[in-house]
C-alpha cells in the first residue's frame, strides 16, 4: 500500500479508505480497552490520531511505542467520535521501525528552549517550531526555482535569438 502523508490525509474524499502511515510518535495515551497514539510526519503542524484497539493487539506490541519511536501503521481512516480532530485512524497493522528510550531520549511533550535544541541539532526538525520554519523555507525555495526556471528561462531564451544578429559596439571591449 502507497504511503499517505499526513498533511494530505484531511482530505474528505479519503474518509472510509484503507490508509498507510509512518512516522514518529508524539504522545501515547490510553486504558485497557483502547491506545491513542498522536502521529506526525513531518509534512503538517498537525498530528494524526491512531486508535489500537486492546482486542487487536496486545499490550506486548504497543509497550515498544513512546515519544520519539519510528511506526508504520496501516488501518481504515474513519471520522474521529472525540473533540480536536476530523478524522482518525483504526490501526490493522503496526510495525515500529525505531524505538526511543523514554528515559533518554530528549524531547518529550513539554516545549524545549532555542538553547536546548542547538545542542540536539539532530532532532530539530521533529518540533513544532522548526518544521514550520522548514516547511515555510521549502515553500520559498521552491517558488523561487520555478520562477527561475519558468519566467527567467523564458525571457532569456527570447534574448537569445536577438544576440545572434545584434552587434557590440567595438566601444563596449576597451
């Protein structure tokens, strides 16, 4: 199954279908009957609600997922029942790629100072603050390549075929 991102998943059209996402885990919450894990990829500000239900896996297979754990869920994407989000999903299957030792690993759900996450460069694009600066610079960087390549590429291709008859002045090399 093709992967999904996040930031393309509110799609109302998508509600019902069968859905594949990964990425790192942001906070995980529950009770004996149900685990919520809050999800994001990197590509939005907003995180995705995955749902386990307790009956489909054990307690075994989700002890592994905490903040900072790498997963590649596959589930239906259905409207979400609670407050704060618009749709969810219904985990089938879970498969964690990395996990992360919540004893070490250094971002947790609290805010982290600038300081702080100059010395774990690593791990800057994981937070809020950064992925939405990278996101903005990507958008940037990508508008000025397609206007140098659409706009500019054009004008100087016109130019071009105008040098090839006009002649520089002898004035203009001294």
């Amino acid at each position: 199954m093709k992967r999904t991102k996040i930031s393309e998943i509110w799609a109302p059209e998508l509600i019902g279908t069968d859905v594949c996402v990964k990425g790192w885990v942001r906070t995980r919450r529950g009770n004996k009957h149900v685990q919520f894990v809050a999800l994001n990829d990197g590509s939005t500000i907003k995180n995705l609600q995955i749902v386990f239900d307790m009956e489909k896996f054990s307690d075994e297979d989700l002890k592994p997922i905490t903040t900072g754990a790498s997963i590649h869920v596959e589930g239906k994407l259905v409207e979400s029942q609670g407050k704060g989000q618009t749709a969810e999903v219904q985990a089938e299957t879970l498969e964690i790629y990395g996990t992360a030792d919540p004893e070490t690993y250094p971002l947790q759900k609290k805010g982290h100072t600038l300081e702080f996450l100059r010395e774990k460069a690593h791990l800057r694009p994981r937070t809020n603050t950064f992925g939405a600066v990278l996101r903005i610079r990507h958008t940037l960087a990508y508008a000025i390549h397609k206007f140098f390549t659409t706009v500019v590429s054009s004008i100087s291709t016109r130019r071009s075929s105008h040098r090839a008859t006009a002649r520089v002045p002898a004035r203009c090399f001294k």
